[in-house]
C-alpha cells in the first residue's frame, strides 16, 4: 500500500467517525476514540555512510503517520485507565524504513492525589541502518534486515504535590531483537527518568524531566567490516524542557527542547584483535532538539496543526554528525 493510500484511508476513517461524534457529547463518557493522519518532509530520511568507499548518503523522504487512540476510564471514585494507541510511519520513498508502534497503557489511581500505570510498547520492525551507518555493499541503501523488533515495559507513578504541581517517576526494561545476520546488536536495556510538570498560570504549563538509560549489546562480528568486532553498548542520559501555552480560545502552542548524550562503553580499542570496534570505541555523541507547534480548532472535534522540528547531533567520530529538519501538517479528530 502506498503511502497515498494509507493517508487517503486513514482520512476516510476521521470522515467517517463524525457521525457517531453527534451521539457522544458527553465530556463526562467513559469512552474515547481520537485518529489522525500527519504528513511530514525530513530532510535527513536515510543517512548512512559507505566507509570503504567514503561516501555519505543523506537523502530526505515524505513521510505519512496515520495514527489511533482508543481510552476507556472508569466511573469508579478511584478510576481505572486503559489506553490503547497505533502509529504506523510509511515512508513514500524510502519503505525501508516504514515501522509501526503499538501501546497498551493500564493508569489506577490509588488515591485522590496519585496514580500508577503499567506501560508497553511494541515494534515489530524498525530499521536501525542510523547506528549501523554502514551502506549494503554495491548499494546506497542498507540491507532490510538491519532490523531490530523492540519490547519495552515501563512502570510509572505520578503525585500531584500541590494544586500547581505534579511529580512523576518511571522505570523501563526492554530487549531489542535483531535478524539473524545481526544478532550481535541484539540489546537489553533498562532506565529511568523523573518529571515535573507545573502550572505556570491557567494557561500555561511548564514540563521538566530528566532520564538515564543504559543498552548493553550481545557483540559479535560486525556483518560490513568482518573480521571487525562490533559493541554497541552505551550509556545515556538527557534532560528536557516543554512549554505548552493556550494563545487564544482555539489556538495552541507547544515547544519542546531537549538535550541527550551518549557514551558507548566498548573496551575493544585498536590494540584489540582484529582492529577493535571502529564504529563505537571512544564514541561519545552528544543530541540536541528542539520542537515547535500549533494547533489550531477548526470546529469540535476537528483540530489541524503543523510543526517544525531540528534535531542536531554532535560526535567524536565524524561519520555520525549531522543536522536534521522535519516539518509535519496534520488533521486531528476527537471524540
């Protein structure tokens, strides 16, 4: 299916969920459905780099998100949450890198002030060509099987420490799969963040939060630069800000920073057979993003928005520095 499609179906399913909207005003109903589609332009789509013949490929896509929400939340006088969400990303030109993402999210209150929640996600594929940064030999585009499927499970609890304020905690553990041929980057990983959001004034709200995750990879020999070994274990950590503010009674913006480094942990220097680990030994990159968007209601349930993103990354090695602009329209539906 191409990605025309997709947006064209995903469009017909809003269009045709506004009927059953005209029985389901109630704010108060237990029940919930949002969908959308967005279409994005990234101008760093593919980015890998060919070492043998020094060549860098940066190629920028259309990418189309038609996405689901559906949320259930009990009447109870502690309620019940249950919150299940699909996004496929399809690219138009590069399908090598089309995944979807699926979520299943169990949030209990345990008292009038605080909450837990269960997490998981679910990839079945994503293409990890970014880390491998190595072209399929002949190609400019890596093999599909650089591949990983992920499973995270996250367990969270938030508090809201004063009427203005509310403090969360989240634990995560998960295990990325690799094909076969790359089982050597097969990961387990685990983590942690904490986050603050506060009310600034009614309508404004300011979120800060910080995060350490730390991914330790099987090894083996690296599938492009055999005999060479290959260990992608890292540490990391990141701080983020985000500001969401009502501008006017249908107008909304939200702005996000963000800031990520990264320290990959092998000992398999150039003194190690073979050569060690020329992708990953002494590697350290640093991320910076920064994200802003409107959103604007048309009229309930419908709302568009649009976005732009730039995401920069710094490294020791040179073949992993780049800059990348995203920029996304899209048609939100509620109900």
């Amino acid at each position: 299916m191409t990605a025309r499609a997709v947006a064209t179906a995903g469009l017909a399913v809003i269009l045709a969920m506004s009927a059953a909207a005209q029985a389901a005003e109630d704010v108060n109903r237990p029940f919930h459905v949002e969908a959308g589609v967005e279409e994005k332009y990234d101008d760093l789509a593919i980015y890998v780099v060919d070492q043998t013949a020094s060549k860098t490929y940066k190629n920028g896509d259309w990418i189309t998100e038609p996405y689901l929400t559906l949320s259930y939340r009990s009447a109870a006088r502690l309620p019940t949450k249950l919150v299940f969400d699909f996004t496929a990303d399809i690219y138009a030109k590069y399908s090598i890198q089309d995944y979807e993402t699926l979520r299943f999210l169990i949030r209990q209150a345990v008292d009038d002030k605080t909450a837990v929640a269960v997490k998981y996600t679910f990839i079945p594929y994503i293409f990890f060509g970014d880390d491998v940064v190595q072209a399929a030999p002949g190609s400019s585009v890596p093999a599909r099987e650089q591949s990983h499927q992920i499973h995270i499970v996250q367990a969270a609890v938030d508090r809201e420490v004063t009427p203005v304020l509310v403090l969360s905690a989240t634990a995560k553990y998960g295990v990325r799969n690799a094909q076969p041929a790359f089982s050597y980057r097969d990961f387990t990983l685990w983590g942690g963040s904490i986050e603050g959001a506060y009310r600034l004034m009614p309508a404004t709200r300011l979120t800060l939060g910080s995060s350490y995750e730390r991914d330790d990879a099987r090894g083996g020999t690296n599938a492009f630069t055999a005999p060479a070994p290959d260990d992608a274990t890292y540490e990391q950590a990141s701080a983020y800000a985000g500001l969401t503010h009502v501008i006017a009674e249908r107008w909304l913006f939200k702005g996000e920073y963000a800031y990520r480094w990264r320290d990959y942990t092998t000992g398999l220097g150039p003194t190690s057979p073979n050569g060690g680990d020329t992708l990953h030994y002494g590697r350290r990159d640093s991320l910076n993003s920064l994200l802003v968007r409107i959103t604007y209601q048309l009229a309930p349930p419908f709302y568009v928005k649009a976005g732009y993103e730039s995401i920069w990354r710094d490294s020791t090695k040179s073949y992993a520095r780049y800059h990348e602009n995203i920029y996304s329209v899209g048609l939100h539906y509620r109900f």
